[in-house]
C-alpha cells in the first residue's frame, strides 16, 4: 500500500463524517501490519464530550475485528468540501496510537495534493505507555 493509495482511503472516509456542530470533517485510513486497512470519520455529538474522532474510529474497528499492530495512518481533515493542507491527530488520539504503535509508527497528514509524513514519536514525544504502569 503506498502512501498515497493510504491517503486516497483516508480522502474517501472523511465523506462519511457526522459533524453537523463543527463543519470539520475529517477521515482516516489505519494501515495493520496484516495489509487490511481500515477506515474511520469523525462521529460529532450535541454534548460534545461523546464525539470520537476519526482516528479512534479507525483504531477501535480496528480492534474490534482483532487486529492490534499497526504500520500507517492517513488522516485527512478540514472545515468544509476541500481538505485543509494539514490536520494533525488530537492528544488522546495520539495516546490511543502509543498504546498500539511503537514510536516509528507512520503518521500520514495532508491532503492528496500535499503529504507531510511524521512519527508517532515526533508527534508524541515523552508518552506514557505500558510500561509506565507496569
């Protein structure tokens, strides 16, 4: 899968997004190192604190079906029909990624014009993980 065919996926996802408070819609493609990508948009809810964002939707089907490793994710996100240049992942995304992902997990930002390509750790650097509790 490359990088692009990865943010096409999340392209594709963010048109399912519920986000009738905010307009941002975002949409994310999680890549598991079985090859099998699954996919995930932001769920909005009028309390607010219920809403789940694109990536967490992505990682908990994920879950669910019982993959747990993981290689990429692609997020693509922005106010309206066009997908803004950037959209970086949430603090509690990126501390549900550090509880599946080692630090050279990819993270994939952009849009299909423009892909800036990070690390989990780049982007979460001093996490709390295991083996902090164990």
């Amino acid at each position: 899968m490359t990088d692009l065919e990865l943010m096409r996926l999340a392209t594709e996802a963010r048109k399912a997004s519920y986000s009738p408070y905010s307009g941002f819609k975002v949409g994310a493609a999680l890549l598991g190192k079985s090859g099998k990508v699954y996919t995930g948009c932001n769920v909005e809810n009028a309390a607010y604190t219920p809403t789940n964002c694109a990536e967490r939707t992505a990682f908990f089907k994920a879950v669910s079906e019982g993959e747990k490793e993981f290689t990429a994710i692609a997020i693509v996100g922005g106010k309206g029909e066009k997908p803004a240049d950037f959209c970086a992942p949430c603090g509690i995304c990126r501390q549900v990624m550090a509880e599946f992902c080692d630090g050279d997990f990819r993270i994939l930002l952009g849009n299909m014009d423009n892909i800036r390509v990070h690390t989990l750790t780049e982007l979460l650097p001093y996490s709390f993980g295991k083996s902090d509790v164990e």
